[in-house]
C-alpha cells in the first residue's frame, strides 16, 4: 500500500509541472487574444493589424502543438515556444501603440 501510495506521489509531482507550464501558456495566450479584442474594441487596432495579430497567434498555438506532438518537449523546443509568445505580446504592444487607427 505504502508503494503504491508512493508512487502516485512521484508521478504527480513528475506530471504536475508540466500540467503547470501548460496551463500558463494557455493563460497567456488567452491574455493575448483579450488584448486584441480589447484592442479592436477601443479602436487601437485597425482590421488589418487585428487579422495579422491574429494569424500570428493561430501559427504561434501550431508551433506549440507540432512541438508537443511526440510528447516530448525539450528544454530547447521550450525557449523557441516562450521567445516566439513573448514576440507575439511585443507585437500586439507595438500595434496597439502605433498611430494607426479604426475610424
């Protein structure tokens, strides 16, 4: 019983990080795409920028999912998905802050 016990508890603690560093990437893709909402309803961003922003996080969640695909994501494929997530929250700043505007 005690194993078996000890055994769950390792697995979790294996499984857990990872579950943890998935949901904060989900996160802050959500944070993005309700930038760019937000960014569309207040007029920041104009309908071209918003399409661009957008295209860009639907390649940045495919990188994700090619990357995870053989269940294995190294340290490597981690640093590619969190600079590439991180450009995309520059360019959503950028383009909400350029002087482009919806009229």
């Amino acid at each position: 019983m005690k194993r078996v016990v000890l055994v769950v508890v390792i697995c979790f603690m294996l499984v857990n990080p990872l579950f943890a560093k998935n949901t904060k990437h989900r996160k802050k893709l959500a944070k993005q795409k309700q930038r760019i909402e937000q960014g569309i309803k207040s007029g920041q961003l104009t309908e071209e920028e918003a399409n661009v922003l957008a295209a860009e996080q639907k390649k940045l969640q495919q990188m994700k999912e090619d990357i995870r695909s053989d269940q294995v994501v190294t340290p490597e494929e981690r640093q590619k998905i969190k600079e590439a997530t991180k450009e995309a929250s520059q360019h959503i700043y950028d383009e909400k802050h350029d002087l482009e505007t919806r009229n």
